[in-house]
C-alpha cells in the first residue's frame, strides 16, 4: 500500500553516490541540506502531481486493456461463428459487391473456392440471377431481412436464398453482412405439392363450373332469381379458382422451363391494341378510360407471352383504378441509359388508382404477395399475376419494376433489351394512335 508513496530524500550527504543509492531504493528526489522550504514544498507539490498523472494514466491504460480484451473476446466470437455457422455468410464491399470474406458454408454452396471469390464482385461472378435486385437489396436500408433472390453456383445451378443484409464497418469500410439461408429444397417439396394439387384441382374444378353453367341454363328446371343470383356467386368462385391453378401451373412450368418462349419478329403496335381491346370490357364495367398510345416497332417477343403479360398489368391498373380514373399503355424506344443498355423498348402501365405502399413495391412481385389480405377475395386476384408477368420480362432479358404514389396512382414499367438484334426493332413514320372507347 504505501510501495507506491513518493519519497523525497533530504540529507547532508551530498556526493553523487549517496544520490544513487537514495535513487535506487526507491526515492523520487533528493535535497540537501541546508534547504529552503520553498523549494521543499515546491518539489513535494511537482511529485505529487505526477504522481496523480501516473494514476491517471495507469488507469486509462486498464480501461484500455479492458477495452482490447473485451474486443478481441468479439472478435473471437464472431470469427468462430462465422467459420462454423450453418448459414452460408459473406462479407463484401458495399459499393462495389466485392466479396471480401465467406465462410466455409458459403464456398459450400457456392461451389467456389476462397482464392476464386475473394476480391471478385457479384457482377464478374454472376452470382444473381437478377443483380439488380440485389443491389436494391443492399442499398435501401441499413438492414433487410429475408428477401428472396437466385443465386447462381460455379457450376451455373440456381440456388433460392433468402438473403439478410447487415450493413457493418470493417476496418473503416463500409460493408455488407450477407446472411442466406438456403431453401432450394424446401421450395421444390412447396413446388411440387403446389402443383399437384393443382393438377387434381383442376379436372374437378371444370366439371363444376360445367355443372353449375347447365344449371343456370334452367335446361334442368326453372331456377328462381334468387336461385340464379347464388349461381353466379357460385360460378364467380369457381372461376377465381380455375384461374388460380391455372396461374400457378402456368408460373411452375415457366420456372421448370416446360414452357420456353416462341420467339418471333412481331409489329408491337397490334399486341398492344389486342391487349387494350381485351380489357376494354372490363375498363367498361369499372368505369375507368383505357387509352393507348402504340409505338410502331418490330420487336422479337413471343406475342403470346407479351400479351399475357400486358392484359396481367392492364387487368391490375383497372382493378385497383377508381370510376371514373383513366389507365394508359404506352411504349417507346429508349436511346439512353437506364434500366437496361441502350437502345431498349420500355412499356409503361399507368393508372390513377389507390397507390401502393413503398415498402410493398418490390414484394408485390413475389407470389402470393399483396398489398392487402382482402385484394384476392374482394378483386378476384390469384396474387400470381405479377410473378407470372416477371418471369415472362426475365426470360424476354427485360426487366419490371414498379413506381407509385399512394392515393395517387402506380407506373408499372416494363424494359425489353433490343441491342443484341439491332435490325429487330425499326422505326415506322406514321405511328397509330388508337383510344378505347
Ligand atoms: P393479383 O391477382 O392479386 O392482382 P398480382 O400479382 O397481379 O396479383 O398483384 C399483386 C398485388 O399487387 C395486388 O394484389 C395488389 O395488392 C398490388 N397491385 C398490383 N397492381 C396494382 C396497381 N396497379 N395498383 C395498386 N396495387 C396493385
């Protein structure tokens, strides 16, 4: 206790080895006499004050250490759980998607080895199949949580993945922390159950709407009007579910590839107006004003697929229009760079209706993703359509995405690469204008 006590030597002795041997057991000072108080107190004051600071310092130096030791304990604690984690984990740059670290379970699924991914971006690996999703993915929020993406393995395998972004700092850079959880396998047990019941939905779905059609014909005895009123509720059903299973084989066989598209050099202008008048009757029935304005172009598309898709966003922009709103098909060839490389066709739907909430505006194209629980029974909707209308845009190289205002209206746009078939596309003078009546 009193060890670390400043001793101040004062003494007649004067020669240099007396100071020494003061010195060395242990004394801070030495005076000799005869001495002036002054200089006494002065010196006691001085060892005194450095002796505070030594404290001072001894303790910042404890906290310090404490400080290092708790740190390293962390570090060692998420090192040991990054190595051993499950979860497949990679550490990357958050502005360039460099990958700077992974772990073990991450080489496992990605089928890459550590020399062959570190320092590589997404991009060069190719590692999503839509990276621009992933990078929305990244940059939106200091965190995201379970969003669903494809990965693509070394050896050019999909893998589904829900991925969770961190953003962390390492070393003074900004990074992210991807977490993924692998559900290849449980989305293929979903898939293939999905799709059986499907199949043994479908049959016995259309003998009933055929039974309840030659019921409602009064071929089999005169109904009564509430009869028949109960009929069409039983028929509107019925149909809502057919269009389900049809919507969910349809969006299975595309993701199988059983339906690959027939590509063919078709005139945009008619698929356009094919797809407004197709939706002219229900635009009627919603008192909403369906107009669009053609763009005159030859595009390589399978029409079949491109006007699935278009009475698919058409058929929502009505649906979610209020009377008396208008929706507007347009199409234009783009010369700059925006989505997609230019030059590129982009489609746009646009309606005036209810909106849709910014934190729902990439979900709504995942299945059975929609704004409000209510939408399929009281609009009739599978929540397929916009995942159906995906899939048709990736597999044309295109991309979809969506724009709104809520209470105002929503943009859907739709970008198709033309680049790589320049002669596809030529531009004709006299462009068409049609409205809907
Ligand atoms: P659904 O069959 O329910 O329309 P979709 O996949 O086509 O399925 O759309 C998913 C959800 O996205 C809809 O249920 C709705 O909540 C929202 N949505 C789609 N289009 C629009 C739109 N034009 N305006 C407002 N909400 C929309």
């Amino acid at each position: 206790m009193t060890q670390a006590i400043p001793v101040i030597f004062i003494s007649a002795l004067g020669d240099v080895l007396d100071k020494v041997k003061a010195f060395s057991v242990g004394g801070v000072d030495f005076i000799t006499k005869p001495f002036q108080v002054e200089e006494v107190l002065a010196r006691i004051d001085s060892h005194l004050t450095i002796r505070q600071l030594q404290q001072q310092l001894q303790q910042q130096n404890q906290q310090l250490q404490q400080e290092i030791d708790d740190r390293r304990r962390a570090e060692e604690t998420f090192e040991k759980a990054f190595l051993a984690s499950p979860s497949p984990i990679a550490i990357t740059d958050l502005t360039t998607h460099q990958f700077i670290e992974v772990n073990p379970s991450f080489l496992k699924m990605s089928g890459y080895s550590r020399s062959e991914i570190v320092a590589q971006s997404a991009a060069q690996l190719r590692c999503w199949l839509n990276q621009e999703q992933y990078e929305a993915a990244m940059l939106t929020q200091a965190a995201r949580y379970n969003q669903e993406l494809e990965f693509r393995t070394k050896a050019n395998t999909l893998r589904t993945v829900l991925l969770s972004v961190e953003h962390i700092r390492l070393n003074g850079q900004a990074c992210a922390l991807n977490i993924f959880n692998d559900i290849t396998e449980r989305k293929r047990l979903e898939n293939e159950f999905i799709s059986m019941v499907s199949h043994e939905l479908r049959t016995p779905m259309h003998s009933l709407v055929g039974a309840l059609d030659l019921l409602s014909s009064d071929r089999l005895g005169q109904l009564s009007e509430q009869g028949h009123k109960i009929l069409d509720i039983a028929t509107a059903n019925a149909e809502r579910l057919i269009r389900l299973v049809n919507d969910i084989l349809d969006l299975e066989r595309m993701k199988s590839g059983a339906i690959t598209m027939q590509q063919q050099r078709c005139p945009l202008s008619p698929l356009l107006l094919q797809a407004a008048e197709a939706m002219q009757a229900m635009a009627d029935a919603a008192q909403v004003a369906l107009s669009v304005s053609p763009c005159s172009l030859l595009l390589d598309t399978d029409p079949d697929r491109l006007l699935q898709m278009l009475t698919n966003l058409l058929s929502n922009a009505i649906k979610f229009s209020h009377p008396g709103g208008a929706v507007r098909l347009t199409a234009e060839r783009v010369e700059v760079a925006g989505r997609l490389s230019p030059p590129y066709l982009l489609i746009q739907v646009a309606d005036q209706g209810r909106g849709i909430p910014a934190d729902k505006l990439n979900s709504i194209f995942e299945r059975f993703q929609q704004v409000d629980a209510s939408d399929s029974r009281e609009k009739g909707g599978t929540g397929l359509g916009l995942a159906i209308c995906r899939n048709i845009v990736q597999q044309h190289g295109g991309q979809i995405w969506v724009e709104s205002t809520l209470g105002q209206g929503s943009k859907f746009s739709v970008a198709l690469p033309i680049a790589a078939q320049p002669e596809a596309i030529t531009e004709q003078s006299d462009e068409q204008n049609y409205s809907a009546s």
